[in-house]
C-alpha cells in the first residue's frame, strides 16, 4: 500500500511539471475566461515586453498592474495602469475582462482600474503587442491593422514608447499629458508633465503642476523642433508630426528596430531620451531638456533652494527642514521644506517683547522667485516694514525696480554664482530663535567638544583609513559616489588591465590600457601623466566629465585617484579608434564613404554638443583621428574630452609644452591669442581632409605629386577640378560626388586662418545634415605658405616663440565676402528653421 501512495504521488509530481498552475504561466492574452493575479503575466508575442503586478522600489507595500521590458536586465517599468490607486495584495487581486472592459479587482472584489469603454461584445480579449501597446480587441483573430477598442498608447503615464503619440484633441482642446512619476518608488502622478500646446502653436510645453510652463520645444517647422536640436540626428530617430481638424500629434521610429528606446518624463522635471546598452547592461541618455536642472519650476519645493553646480541641486534656507526627509531620499523634493521654528506673528504662545520679533535674513546671490508684489515704497526700510507688519509675507527684496513681497510659499528658489548678472539679494523672514544665542551656543559646544574630538580624531582617522583601504581591496567593480560615476581602487584597476599589459594606444594625457571588471565588462583605463590637481579638485573635473553624456562621446564610467595615480575607465570601444581604419591598416577593412561621412557627421555632433550644450563650454584640444574611437556598429564616439582641463591647460597664453598633435594644431595655439572652441574646428577640418584621401595630411601622395593633401583639395574645389580624383583610391571612385564636395568645402572652411571665419561644430552639422547650404571657400593664407614652403610645415610640431610672429605674418584676414557667405548660409538655416 505505502509503495502504491508512493508512486501515485511521483505520478502527480510528475504531470504537475508538466502542467504548472495557472498563477505561474505567462499568458498571450486575456478573454472572458482568464484572469491574471499573483506572479502571473501577460507577454508580448515577441517576448519585448511583459505586463503584471509588480512593487517599485524595497521599501514599497504597495502593488501595480504595469508593463516592463522583459529583455531588459535593469527593471524599467514604461506603463502603469492604476498608479494613483495601488494594491496591497497581488495573490488576491486579479486582471480580467468584465463587461467588456478589462478591470482590475482588488481582494475585496472592489473595481480598482478599468479600461471604461462602451461595449456590450462577449468576445473582447486583452493583448500586449511587441510595440509595448496593451489593446482590447473585439476577437481574438482580430488583425493588428484594426483600431483597437482601447489601447494603453492612449493613455500613457511617464513613458512614451515609438509609435506612441501626445497628442491634442482639437476639437475639444483637451491635451494628453505625460507625466512624471512622484518619486523613484511611487508611480502616483507626480507634479511635471509634458503637453501639446492648447492654443495651436504646435509645440510642446513642460508644465508644473499643469499650471506653471517652464520649457517649450518651439514650434514645429517641417523637420524638427525648432528649440531641439537634438533631433537633427535623425539617423537614429525617425520623427513625423500630423496636424488636422481632429487631432494634432507628433510621434517617432526607430530606423533600426532592434535598437530599444524610450522617451519619459522624469521625476527630474526634464525630459530624457535614452538607449539601451546591451554590452554594458545601462540606459544611456541620448538628450534631455530643459539642459540645466535648475531650470525645472519648483524643483526643490517651497522654501527650498536649486544650486546647479552643487550636489544634490536642492537645500532648504536657512531655518527650514525637509517636510519629509524620507521623500528627499527618494529624490521627491516637491514637499519643500517646513520652517523650523514658528514666526513670532504666528506663534500665540510667543513673548511679546522685542527679542522675539522676527528678524530678516539677507540671502545674497539669489534668483528671485516669481509671482512677487510691488508694493510703494520709498527706500529698503520701508519696504522691510511692509513685509514686517504682514505676517503672510515670507520675504522680500529691494532693488533698481523698487520693492517686492513675497506671500505665503516661496517657489522656484536658485542660489546662483557670485559673477551671475542676474543675482539679486533675498531678505527671508525668520523667528528671532533663529538668530539670538545661536553663534554663542555653537561658540559653548565647540569649546566642550573640541578638546574630546582632537582626542580621539586621529584614532577613528586610523581606523577609518585601515578599513577603507581593507575595503578597497575586496571590492571588484569600484564604489558609485555620484551618479553612475564609479571610484576605483587602484590595486581594483591594476588587476583589472593584468597590470596594465594590454596598451591599446597612448597620447598626450596619458596610455590607455584594456580592461576586464568583476562583471565581465569590457573598460578601457586610461592612466594620466602629468596630473598636478589636488585630490578635491580633480574629483570635482571628473564628476564634471562624468555629467557630460551624447550618442557621440565616450561614456566615462569611473575613476581612480589615490596619490600621484589618476586614472580614468571609459566604456570599452570593440572597433578601436578610427585611425586605424582610416589609413593604411593590412589588418582593417577599408571604410566606405557612406560610413566615413557618418562618422564625420556623428563627431562634428559630439563636438557640438561640448562646445554648445553644456552647462559650460568644453574644449576638447586635441581632436585627431586617435581621438574618434568607434563602437560596435561603427559609431563615432569622440574621446578625451575634459581632459585638458584636468591636466591644468591655460588657454590665455602661449604653451610651450604644447600636448596637441601634429598636424592638427590651429594657428592661434602659438600667436599668442586666446584658444576658443573655434581651435576644435581646425583640428576637425584638418581631419575632414583625411577623410577623403584615406592618409595624413603630411604624408606624400604615393605618386609624390600631392605634398599638402589640404592645400592640394581646396584648389581643385575652388578651381572646379574633378573632385572625385581625390578620394582614396581604395574607394575606387565609389562615392557621393556632392558629398565629397561638400566635405572638403567644410574642411577648407574650418581651416581658415582667421578663428572668425570658421563655422561653429554647429553650422557644420546642419551642413553635413544638408539643412545649411556651403559656399566655395577662400584658400587660407597659411596652406598657400605651405604649399609655396613645404619647411613651413614644422608650424605644426614646433610651438617654440621664436616662430609665433612668422606664423602671425602669415596668418592674414580673409575678406568681408568670405564673411559673409557663411552668414548667408545661416540666414538660409534659420528661414528653413
């Protein structure tokens, strides 16, 4: 008998494996017969996507029905179906079809969501599409061309996937928002959202709290948005608007499909366009708007305080604390912060006598909030006494326009730099706590304290520094300390590159070597030489460089200071720099014209956005084909940039130990002139030239005709010569005539002797993107020396004084025409744009 229970038991194991629960199989769909509840989900055919209760964040115990991307390693949730009404049990809450809608039940059986249409069909089934899309659809057999009884892409939350729209009803003027969430754990609908404009102007507006417009895309003008110019690298992104008497919407594809992309609304208040990365397993931000956190409305809440080269961005002013610090953790700072002791007027309790009147605090260098009052008065002490004898008033300021109050919250605060033109004083309203006893009770404290710390400060230093260097060792992949920025140990790094033993290539900062992280990750760690920066300072360059992300640019990933040793690890490029492709590699293919024009055009687009996207300027100084590393695909990725910077340049004088490469330098480098971003321009022109021939501009033709390719190139376009004779012969004539054209018109505009006279990296964009038209250039002055005088050439390795006045004689301006064929061009883009 035991022997027949036990193999009747093995028996119902066994079918049991083969036929699990229903609460632990993915579902296609969902009809009238199915539900979905517990750990159970419903995944998109492709297997792209995967909808089903889940809990954001560890310290949340609430649940949601929401969509995911189910091939994506980091959890990133792109749609949330109850987000302003959770659940507490997922076991005892199911997803099912009811009347012709899908509704979501909570363990009580009480309709928590549902997708509310009119239908009386039986026959209604729930399915996820592999564009992220959840559609209900009259039958199951029902082809994916028909409209949909409702999709989830008409009604998004904070993600808005290709083939999504935001659209505005236009006969209603009803907008359809994208909005944040409230917190990094809360998917509830948070205070920053993104609309197509009511009144028709055909732009997008960022709203706070729907009331307060704080960005605009600027209308639409046929291709792109006329304040986004980031949408101009539309070789990744195709981008269609659709305006007509019912709706108006703007919606987006990918060229390439297997590229996974989503645009959202952050809880940031910016919104953020980002790729995966499948090789190092992160979403990598592509662009986001508006540039500057600080520029978001409110960002800290009342009373709190955006500081945008600080982190975090937000504090509260003096006498206030977070409403709740819990929310601050989660980066929510919506809540603001709370006055810590109660004003005078306020307080009933409170002594009438005059050290307790309230007091004002003067907060220099301020942006002033909006939504003041101007109020008469006469001088600043009447204007203090307005604001005294009100206790609604919280502040108040008194400049060139007279004097304005502040009543009830303070919104939208920023401390701003000392050299900020637009910096005024905030005088802040406080109890008289806040002021009296306060320097002598910390004088008191300081004096007990001091003698007990001095004690044993240099014990807790011993062991803190024991125990750091103990846990540097046993940490594999480095520590974050900012962001996604990483700080490295140096024996981490060491073990890392096989004690630096293999070298993929070196230059003016420093070797670079190939590296394996714990994870299995490919690094490139670049070692710096000649680093002088103190330790604070150079965290504070690389957390800088660390900030700095394009399509375009090498991602750095971390760092190592630890002494004299400053090392930088970059993400691993697999088709190495474009010099080795480029010129005469046995081990390489030959690059096409169609992928040197794209890498052409993706540099001029990472350059652009150092020298005009950042928060500040970034030179790059050394712009040079081993600088242009390429990924897998062959995409461009501009290297090294920050580091001149970091390495202590001095761009107002002349450099005698000049770290640029030959054959690449501008000539102001040595005539004694400011370097601008304008020096980046030569050196991408002189690349350019190299571009078409396949060889350095300071080699020989193989013939021994050609001594100066660049001098030689912009003759023979200037002249009208046959342009196609000067493409790489490996190329075999295979190219664009216009293109090849076009690119050595830009590198001969991008020479010119005079800084002026070159086009920014973002008129070269928009010329290589087609949208500015280009004129014949001039021949500079200094490639006719060079051809008359090929000696001259040492111009570009030695930067000795001796030479800055020849090369100064030699530089001449150029003409007014020259001058103003590039401002025709520009004129021609902004009436385009």
């Amino acid at each position: 008998m035991r022997n027949q229970c036990f193999w009747l038991s093995l028996l119902i194991l066994f079918f049991s494996f083969l036929n699990p629960p229903p609460s632990l199989a993915a579902l296609t769909t969902i009809s009238g017969n199915q539900s979905l509840s517990g750990d159970q989900t419903l995944v998109s055919k492709g297997g792209t996507f995967e909808l089903g209760f889940f809990k954001p964040g560890n310290n949340s115990s609430n649940y949601y029905i929401g969509m995911w991307y189910k091939k994506v390693s980091q959890p990133t949730f792109v749609w949330v179906a109850n987000r302003d009404h959770p659940i507490s049990d997922k076991k005892t809450a199911k997803l099912t079809i009811s009347g012709g809608n899908l509704v979501l039940f909570d363990g009580s059986s009480n309709q928590v969501w549902s997708t509310n249409i009119t239908n009386n069909s039986g026959s209604v089934v729930a399915v996820l599409l592999d564009s992220g899309n959840l559609v209900l659809r009259d039958r199951v057999d029902a082809p994916e061309s028909d409209t949909p009884l409702w999709q989830s892409f008409d009604h998004p939350t904070d993600t808005w996937l290709p083939g999504g729209k935001i659209k505005l009803d236009n006969k209603t003027k009803k907008p359809q928002y994208l909005t944040s969430w409230k917190n990094t754990e809360d998917p509830a609908t948070g205070l920053f959202s993104l609309e197509l404009d009511p009144k028709g102007t055909n732009s997008y507006l960022i709203l706070w709290n729907k009331s307060e417009e704080y960005w605009t895309s600027g209308p639409w003008n046929g291709r792109i948005f006329s304040l986004v110019p980031e949408m101009r690298a539309n070789y990744i992104y195709n981008f269609t608007f659709v305006a007509n008497e019912n709706e108006s919407y703007f919606t987006y594809s990918l060229y390439n499909p297997s590229i996974i992309s989503r645009f959202v609304m952050d809880i940031s208040g910016q919104i953020k366009q980002l790729s995966w990365l499948e090789n190092i397993k992160q979403w990598n931000l592509f662009w986001s708007q508006p540039r500057r956190q600080c520029d978001v409305y409110a960002f800290c809440g009342a009373f709190g305080s955006c500081t945008e080269n600080s982190m975090p961005y937000c504090s509260c002013l003096t006498g206030f604390g977070p409403k709740s610090q819990s929310d601050w953790d989660l980066e929510d700072h919506s809540g603001g912060c709370q006055r810590k002791t109660k004003l005078q007027c306020e307080d009933s309790n409170a002594s009438k006598g005059n050290k307790d009147k309230d007091k004002f605090l003067a907060i220099p260098n301020m942006a002033l909030p909006k939504h003041a009052q101007s109020v008469g008065s006469g001088n600043i002490e009447e204007c203090e006494s307005t604001c005294f004898n009100n206790c609604s008033c919280s502040a108040y300021a008194y400049d060139s326009n007279g004097c304005s109050i502040w009543i009830g919250e303070l919104l939208n605060l920023q401390q701003l730099s000392s050299d900020d033109s637009s910096r005024e004083t905030l005088y802040l309203k406080l109890a008289a706590s806040e002021f009296d006893d306060a320097k002598s009770n910390k004088g008191v404290i300081i004096g007990v304290v001091v003698g007990v710390v001095v004690g044993i400060g240099v014990l807790l230093a011993l062991i803190l520094f024991f125990m750091v260097r103990r846990r540097r060792r046993m940490v594999g992949t480095g520590k974050p300390v900012e962001g996604s920025l990483v700080a490295f140990g140096y024996r981490d790094l060491q073990n890392a590159t096989k004690n630096f033993s293999e070298k993929l290539g070196g230059g003016g900062f420093g070797y670079v070597f190939k590296g394996t992280l714990a994870d299995s990750s490919f690094v490139a760690v670049k070692r710096l030489e000649s680093i002088s920066q103190g330790e604070k300072q150079f965290r504070s360059e690389v957390s800088t460089i660390g900030t700095v992300q394009h399509v375009n640019l090498v991602r750095l990933r971390g760092f190592c200071s630890e002494g004299a040793k400053k090392l930088l690890v970059y993400d691993y490029m697999p088709n190495g720099s474009l010099d080795f492709h480029l010129f005469k590699n046995q081990n390489s293919e030959v690059l096409d014209w169609k992928v040197r024009y794209q890498i052409a055009l993706g540099t001029a687009r990472g350059l652009t956005y150092l020298h005009e996207k950042c928060r500040d300027c970034i030179i790059h100084c050394d712009v040079k084909p081993e600088n242009i590393l390429l990924d897998a695909d062959f995409c461009p990725k501009v290297a090294d940039f920050g580091l001149a910077k970091l390495v202590g340049r001095e761009f107002s004088r002349v450099l005698t130990t000049m770290r640029g490469t030959r054959g690449y330098l501008a000539p102001e480098w040595i005539s004694g002139v400011a370097v601008t971003a304008k020096a980046d321009v030569y050196s991408y022109g002189m690349m350019l030239f190299e571009f078409v021939s396949g060889r350095r501009n300071s080699d020989p033709s193989e013939d021994g005709q050609v001594k100066f390719f660049p001098t030689f190139a912009a003759n023979v376009v200037i002249q009208g010569g046959n342009v196609l004779s000067l493409l790489d012969p490996r190329l075999e004539g295979n190219a664009d005539i216009e293109e090849v054209t076009k690119v050595i018109k830009v590198a001969s505009w991008c020479v010119q002797d005079s800084e002026s006279f070159r086009p920014s990296m973002g008129q070269v964009v928009q010329i290589l993107e087609g949208i500015m038209d280009v004129n014949v250039p001039p021949l500079p002055r200094s490639l006719q020396v060079f051809e008359e005088n090929p000696e001259k050439l040492v111009f570009f390795t030695d930067s000795s004084s001796n030479q800055s006045s020849q090369v100064r004689s030699n530089v001449s301006g150029t003409s007014s025409q020259v001058k103003s064929s590039i401002s025709s061009a520009s004129n021609k883009s902004m009436e385009e744009n």
